[in-house]
C-alpha cells in the first residue's frame, strides 16, 4: 500500500466516526420534539365514576431511549380551562392553570412538563351518598363545585413555544354513576 491509501483508511476511519457523532443529534431532534397528549380519560372504582382530562408529554420509545434520546420538556405551557353547561350557557368555572407543578411558586402563568410527568387539570367525579344519592363534583385548581345533572362543555385553550391548541370535549352528568361520560369524538 502506497501512503495515499493510507490517507484514504484514515479519511475513512474518521468520515465514520463523524458520522456516528452527529447521528444522535439528528436522531435527537427528528424524534426528541415536545410532544402533548391530551387524554379524557373515564375511573371507576365502587364509590362512582371520575371524568379527567390529563395533559402529559409521553416518553421516546425504548429504542430511542437506549440511544440516549429524550424528549425535550414543554416549556412555557399555559392553560386556560372552563366547563360550560350547554343547556343554560352558564360558565360553571374558568380558571387558568398556572401552578399545577411548582405549588411553592407565587401565581405564574406558565409551567413546564417534562416526559413523563402528567398534570391531572379537571376531575369530575360522582360518589354515592349515604342516602343512595350520587352527587357529582367538579374538582380544579382552585376548589370543588357540585353539578347539576345536564350536558357540559369542556373548553381548554393550550398554548406554549411549540403548541397552540384548542380543545373542546362535551360530557354529561346524570344521576347515576354510568351517566357520567365523557361524548365520543369521531375523530
């Protein structure tokens, strides 16, 4: 071998090595994006029923992981929620969510989530009395208010650096725990 091809060995040695170095970048900013997940999800246990609606920033595969891939957090998440009865056109509650993860912080108007941290906004749940009488509570940030049996709106504007989404889901209250639902989407 001549000293030219030597140089071509070497050339090629650390042409790969500069390529596997900048892989992870790559990988890192193809699939490590923030990513939010809006979930309403329906509890039972033998008390009721709980409507949630839970935001979260789920996790890169194993794969990924293995890799050293991470999901970047969302930052400067602000949220804005109201929960409208649809049969009076009543705002029951409109609250902006500003310190569901730094409780020690003064009122703030953003929040950061990071994978996989989830932040639960609204609860609504349905308990049995003693007397066999379901009463049904819409728990936020701020407090708990009872409703009333009828149809409701669920109303979340979300907004951040890499999100600006809103998002309206309905659900009923009845007087039964399994009329406590939240409405399929068709999407």
């Amino acid at each position: 071998m001549e000293w030219w091809d030597w140089i071509g060995v070497g050339g090629f040695a650390i042409g790969v090595v500069a390529f596997l170095m900048a892989v992870q970048p790559f990988v890192q900013y193809c699939f490590g994006q923030p990513k939010l997940k809006v979930l309403f999800n329906v509890m039972e246990n033998e008390d009721g029923r709980i409507l949630h609606c839970e935001l979260f920033n789920p996790q890169v595969s194993r794969v990924l992981r293995k890799m050293g891939i991470r999901r970047d957090p969302i930052q400067g998440l602000s949220v804005s929620a109201s929960i409208v009865d649809l049969r009076t056109h009543k705002t029951m509650v409109r609250e902006d969510f500003a310190t569901l993860l730094d409780p020690e912080a003064e009122k703030r108007s953003v929040m950061d989530i990071t994978a996989p941290e989830a932040v639960v906004l609204i609860w609504v749940a349905m308990v049995r009395k003693s007397d066999e009488k379901a009463l049904t509570a819409l728990r936020m940030d701020e407090g708990q208010i009872e409703l009333p049996p009828s149809e409701y709106l669920c109303h979340l504007i979300i907004k951040s650096a890499s999100v600006d989404e809103e998002l309206c889901r309905k659900f009923m209250v009845g007087t039964q725990p399994h009329e406590l639902y939240w409405e399929r989407t068709s999407s």
